[in-house]
C-alpha cells in the first residue's frame, strides 16, 4: 500500500500527518477520508485549482497531468514545477510527500 507523508501545515495539519492509503485512490479522497479538511469548491472534478499541492516527493511515479489539470494548474496560487491537483492524482505503489500551499487559490483572493 502506497504511504503518504504530509509535511506541517498550520491550518490543514500542524503536525504533519501520516497515512496508507490503497492504491488507485484519489489523493483528495484519501486526504479527506484522513480527517485533512483540503479544499475541493469543485467537488473534484477539476474544474477549479483548489486542491493545489506540491508534490515534493514521489512524483515521477505518477501519472503526467493531462491537458485538463495543467489548465487548472495556471490558476494555482504559487504554481512550482511539482504542483498538483489532488483530485487528478491517483495513487500508485510508490510513497509520496505532499506540502500544502501556504494559500488556496480562494483563500488567497479573501486576503
């Protein structure tokens, strides 16, 4: 089972976190199901940027983003080259680390 391991974060997870999951899942589901209240305004269907990531480590084992996901990515506040939706991010056999963005693309537009 693939693990993943959640650097701290203040709001989502000030510890950090760390959780199996099994493999094929959704990133998002699997952070939700852990009790990690991450955005998700457009109910997973990547039609917002929302649940931006990065995925610090354990990202070239997944699936490239598509056309879809990297559209939705240019709307991500502090875009990196390991940025992620996580609602497109299925799970494989490899561990992964995730970091949260300081700011959602919501939050960032409250401030």
């Amino acid at each position: 089972m693939p693990h993943i391991h959640l650097l701290p974060h203040p709001d989502l997870c000030p510890e950090g976190r760390d959780f199996e999951v099994k493999r094929g899942a959704s990133l998002c589901e699997s952070l939700l199901t852990a009790g990690v209240a991450i955005e998700h305004a457009c109910e997973m269907v990547a039609a917002c940027a929302t649940c931006h990531v990065y995925v610090r480590e354990g990202g070239a084992s997944l699936k490239e983003p598509d056309d879809e996901e990297n559209d939705q990515l240019d709307h991500a506040w502090g875009l990196e080259a390991q940025s992620r939706l996580a609602c497109c991010v299925k799970l494989k056999d490899t561990d992964i680390t995730v970091e949260f963005p300081r700011h959602t693309r919501n939050h960032a537009r409250e401030h």
